[in-house]
C-alpha cells in the first residue's frame, strides 16, 4: 500500500472518496495563484476542480510568497490534497487534482515570473489576506514606504510583494506584445477589485507613466465575494482523515459544508465555467461584498476578541454561551443589516439565520487566536465602515463599538489573568508600544489607538460619538471583564 497521497494512490482508494474525474495529465495552466493558503484550497481550487472536466487548460500553478510549507506538504503528493467537508451530521472527503504544482517565490522568482508571463496564463488569482497587498487599509491606496514596495520598485526584476509579483508580469506581457491576464482578488478588501487596481495601477506608475497607463486601459480587475469558514488544519484531522484514506496527507483542509461565491464577469482573456460548480456571476459585487463583509467577518471578529478574553478556544465554544448568541444576532439584526442596501428579492434573514448556526458548528474547530490575527488590518472593513453609516445616520453603534474596543484590549498583549496573547499583527510592535504607554488605563489606551490613521482614519478619532462609545465599552471591560460585559450589553 502507497503510504502517501499521489497520483499511484488515487486508484487504491476507498470508493466513498471523491476523487478527481479528469485525467490530470491533460491539464495545462491557465491560472496562477498567488498565496496558496488553505483557504484556496478550500474555495477557488475546489471550484476549479468541480469544471475541470470541462476544459482541462485551467489548472492552478500556485505559488506561496513566502513559507515553504505548502510546498513542502504538496509536492511529493503531486499537488493532490484532501478537502473535508464537516458538520455535525459527519465528514465527506474529497481529493482536490486541480493545483499541478506549487511554487516557492523566494527560492523560484524567475520560475514564478515566467509562468505568469506566458502567454497561456490568462488569470492571476490572489489570497494574500487584507496585509499583503500594502496597502493603507483606512485609505485603499499603496504604502509607499511599506519595505516591500521599497525593495520591489528598486529591485524589480526580483520581487517579494503581490503587487511587485503582478507588475513585474504585466511589464513583461506588455513588453512581449501579449494580452494581460486578468488580476482576481479573493481577499476581504472594500470593493476588492477596484482596490487591487488602485494599489497596482500606483505601483506600475511609479515603475513609467507608460505602465501606468497601461494597467489603466487593459488589467481588468473583476470584484468577488469569496465566504467559506476555513480553520486550520490540526494533527487530529491529519490523522482521522489518513485513517479514512488509508494513507498520510501531509496537508489537508478542513472546513464547512456551506460556500459561495460572488464574481463581476470581466475576464477578457476567458475563464473557467465556476457557475457549473456554483459560482455566481453577477454585474456588481458590492452589496454582497457588503453583507459578508459586515454580518460575517464583522461578527466573525467580534467574536474572536471577545471570545478569546473570556477563555474561549473557538466559536464554537464561544457561541455555546447564550450571551454571545444574543449578542451576535442583535449586533447583525440591529447595527449592521440597516447599513446594507441589498438587490431587489434578496432575504437577509435566512443569511443571518445561518450564519449563527455555521458559528455554532462544532466539527470545526476554528480558533478565536486565528480569526485574531491581523486586526489592525481587518477592521477597517470589518467593523469601521459599518461604524461610519451608522454614525452618518445618527444611528446608535454600541455593539461595533464593543467589537473595536475588545481588539484594543486584545492588542495589549496581556489577557484578563495577566497571561500574555500572542499576538500577530504586522503593527504589533507599533500597538504594543501604545499599549505599553497607556498601561491599564482605557481612556489613555484608546487615546493612544486613535492616532493610527492607517487604522482608524482621520475622521474616526475627531467624532466623539465613536470615541467615547469605544472607550467607555473599553473602560468596561476593564473594570468587570468581557464574560459580564457581553451578559450585560
């Protein structure tokens, strides 16, 4: 018996496990993906491989700008891995064929280039989470001074960044005569295609007027709306599900039974038939964007915070407490739905219905420490526009305003028992340093957290129906803990 996942095995496994059903030495690449994260893998791969029978010039070469890991786990299974679908009524495995190989930019720039100038690549997808485009989350434009970008644009035959990545392709295209590909975001960025090509159509300026222009005219850059909950993959899941299989898979992904996907059909140079396997094209992605965005993440997050200040491991554990469901669907029901201008016919009560029982979802085992990470980066679309609406309409923002305050005393580093959190974050050093001036004390914490523009804006900091919302909720969970605050709001 092959005691590894690989093309061989494929035919050894046991007939309840779906397998792919084209011959994948017919694929030939049409996309490259860039951040191949477990949530691609979950989302627009599994997509990909439900049409690939349909035409088999859409595989995936995917490439991991940093960490090997992916890497590491894929390639001596051919690219192969399994998806497991769980919830409470059980498990369905299923092995994913449609990523030929994977790419480590650092140790490959010139291979990774390569492939994504040929003239047979025709989309450059991307999940490299709301930090890798470096960008001013507040803004929506390139941080120029971000030492990617600095070292990209000085260096830009060998690039670290996404932007410097695609820029670098699309010169090469442009100068070889051939097509762009198109650029396709599946990140939780505001009207994420319009944003990718603000920060693009920014960096190939500051490259030559010409290339700016260029990315103009001729990238197109479709929006989407991308939801699927992912947590990551334990030694637990790894060993349950080679156990199924009846061999090791160095790297399989966990998630939900629910997904969906929302794209602008703009692709000139063609794409694969997603709506076969489920994908819905429609003329605008923004009231979408919106709903998932602001009743998901933004419920998503304010569990995390809170949930992990009152000890809870994961949503689950956290959504068993009656408080917290009180207070997610009031937070959905009364703060965030009024902000939400939907298309004719849509329903948003059967959303947020099932949102709450996807948080309650005990098969997964999402941690509140992962959904934490990267706060400083997932507000602004996460919490704060819904703020800004709200504050527009004069309308009340208590339970954003819990939310916000709960990542300022997360951000702190020190939990409710004087613990340390790890916290990750491309600014910890920056809030931590805040943090430590304040002491704890909240006035003079959420002092000192306003003044990151990058974060909060410039109007933010100047209302004081936001300010003194947040501290006071801060100044609350101080002084009784974030278990009686969330009882009590």
């Amino acid at each position: 018996m092959v005691d590894r996942l690989n093309e061989d095995a494929l035919d050894r496994l046991s007939e309840a496990i779906a397998r792919p059903s084209y011959d994948r030495l017919s694929m030939k690449t049409g996309i490259v993906h860039l951040g191949v994260g477990a949530f691609h893998r979950a989302h627009q791969a599994a997509y990909t491989d439900e049409v690939m029978a349909l035409d088999p010039a859409w595989g995936i070469v995917a490439a991991s700008l940093r960490s090997a890991d992916t890497y590491d786990a894929l390639e001596p299974q051919d690219g192969l891995y399994t998806l497991s679908v769980r919830s409470e009524a059980g498990e369905a495995l299923r092995v994913i064929g449609s990523i030929s190989r994977v790419i480590v930019a650092p140790r490959a720039i010139e291979d990774l280039l390569a492939v994504m100038s040929d003239p047979a690549t025709r989309i450059v997808s991307l999940t490299v989470t709301e930090k890798g485009y470096c960008h001013d989350p507040a803004t929506g434009a390139l941080n120029e001074a971000h030492p990617d970008i600095i070292h990209d644009l000085a260096n830009l035959r060998t690039p670290r960044s996404a932007p410097g990545f695609v820029i670098e392709a699309l010169r090469r295209r442009r100068e070889a005569r051939l097509p762009p590909f198109t650029v396709l975001t599946c990140d939780n960025l505001p009207s994420n295609g319009r944003t990718v090509k603000r920060v693009l159509t920014r960096f190939a300026e500051l490259v030559s007027p010409a290339l700016g222009r260029f990315v103009v005219e001729e990238v197109s850059c479709p929006s989407t709306m991308v939801d699927r909950i992912v947590p990551a993959t334990s030694d637990d899941d790894r060993a349950r599900i080679a156990e199924a299989l009846g061999v090791a898979d160095a790297w399989p992904v966990v998630t939900e039974p629910f997904t969906q996907w929302v794209i602008e059909d703009r692709f000139p140079q063609g794409r694969p038939a997603w709506e076969e396997g489920g994908a819905e094209f429609v003329a605008d992605v923004e009231p979408y964007e919106h709903m998932k965005l602001r009743l998901l993440n933004g419920s998503h997050s304010t569990l995390a915070y809170l949930g992990y200040l009152c000890g809870y491991e994961t949503v689950a554990e956290t959504m068993a407490d009656p408080a917290f469901v009180r207070l997610i669907e009031s937070l959905m029901n009364e703060e965030v739905a009024p902000t939400l201008h939907m298309p004719a016919g849509t329903d948003l009560v059967p959303y947020r219905r099932a949102l709450v029982e996807r948080f309650k979802n005990p098969a997964l085992k999402h941690r509140t420490w992962q959904i934490a990470m990267d706060g400083s980066q997932k507000l602004p679309q996460r919490l704060l526009g819904t703020v800004r609406d709200r504050l527009r309409d004069n309308a009340p923002i208590n339970r954003l305003a819990l939310g916000v305050a709960a990542w300022m005393r997360y951000v702190t580093g020190i939990d409710e028992n004087g613990a340390p959190i790890d916290v990750r974050d491309p600014m910890v050093a920056r809030l931590q340093e805040r943090a430590s001036r304040a002491g704890p004390d909240a006035e003079r914490l959420s002092g000192e957290l306003f003044t990151l523009r990058e974060i909060f804006g410039d109007d933010l900091p100047r209302d004081p129906r936001f300010t003194g919302s947040v501290t006071s909720a801060l100044k609350k969970l101080y002084a009784q803990g974030a278990k009686r605050t969330v009882a009590e709001i």
